[in-house]
C-alpha cells in the first residue's frame, strides 16, 4: 500500500497511522484525516508553483520576461506558503489536543484495516467522533449507509426522513488514488451488504 509523505509524517509524529486516529472516538483524532488532506493539497500546490518558479529561473526567462512578473510569481509563492503554514498549524493543534494526547496515552494502538467501497454500495459504518455527530449524539454508533458520489444517506429505518452526510464526516475516505474506503478494527465483524 502506498502511504504518502503527510502519513508517514503523521506516523512518526504521533506514533499512530492516520487510519488508526480516524478510527479513535477523539473529536481532534476523527479530524486528522481532512486536515491532512489540506496539508497534501497546500504542499501540492506550494510544490508546483515553486517547481515551475525553478523551471523560469533554469530557463533564463527572468532575464528575458519583466522583473514584475517574477515579483508577481514570488508573492503567489508567499501566499501558497501562508497557506501550507495554516494548515500545519492546524496539524499540529490536532497533535496537541489535550482530549487526543490523553486517549493516546491510555489506549494501546488498534491495528485497522481498509475496505473498498463504490458509490451505489450500502454498507454498514461506525461513525466517527466528529463534534457534531457527537451533538447529535450518533458518533461511534453503527449504521448502514448508501454511499453516494459524494456524500452518503443513512438507513431511513433508523432516521426518519433523509439525512445526508459529506463522505468525511460519515467516516468514509479517499486514498492517494481517490479510491473510497471505510475503516474496521481488526476483530470486528465484517461489513456487509443490502
């Protein structure tokens, strides 16, 4: 399985895969998986626009172009460096949540494992513990779920009427290959169709 520079990352940083905090019941740890995602994106983005800044320079286009159009180029950079930073930052907050450090240190790590799933699949899910699955007092709870292009609709048996939720907040995730994915600890049941 390919893991991507932000998970190794995470990995060493933390000690846990970004798989295995998405599936701890920690609001900060159910949100490490988006966040990297902005972090994946701040550095892709920062990376091609600083590789194509080198590729002018290599080029000789700074001494036949206009000074203002490098200026320009570098102040993009800069805000492509503002944005990498805040997403760090972010990062880095989740890292350091009191409510994360704490479960850490009393759990012993949960090895998970991925399965694959389509769009058009019903499957049962656990919800993660995001802020607002827990005000609506269903985070950590298991649900069948269709899942959708992007988002997915619980089972209207155990909720009345239609509730949507975006595929992340529903614990359904992308890999590097934008294949979707959800999550089981090792020892649980497997997930089964309709």
């Amino acid at each position: 399985m390919y893991v991507d520079l932000v998970e190794r990352w995470i990995w060493r940083t933390t000690g846990r895969t970004l798989d295995q905090h998405a599936a701890d019941p920690v609001p900060a740890a159910a949100a490490l998986p988006a966040s990297a995602d902005q972090l994946r994106l701040a550095r892709e983005v920062l990376l091609n626009t600083v590789d194509e800044f080198r590729t002018q320079l290599i080029n000789g286009d700074d001494l036949t172009g206009s000074a203002t159009a490098m200026t320009s180029t570098l102040n993009e950079i800069s805000g492509y460096v503002s944005d990498y930073e805040s997403a760090r930052i972010h990062l880095d907050k989740l890292f350091d949540d009191p409510d994360r450090t704490v479960y850490v240190a009393m759990n012993p790590v949960h090895p998970v494992h991925r399965r694959y799933v389509n769009p058009g699949d019903t499957v049962l899910i656990v919800l993660p513990h995001h802020e607002y699955l827990r005000k609506q007092q269903i985070a950590g709870r298991p649900v069948r779920a269709h899942i959708n292009t992007s988002d997915v609709e619980l089972d209207p048996a155990e909720y009345p009427g239609p509730v949507r939720l975006s595929h992340g907040l529903a614990g359904i995730y992308r890999d590097t290959e934008a294949r979707l994915y959800v999550l089981r600890a090792t020892g649980e049941r497997r997930i089964s169709r309709r």
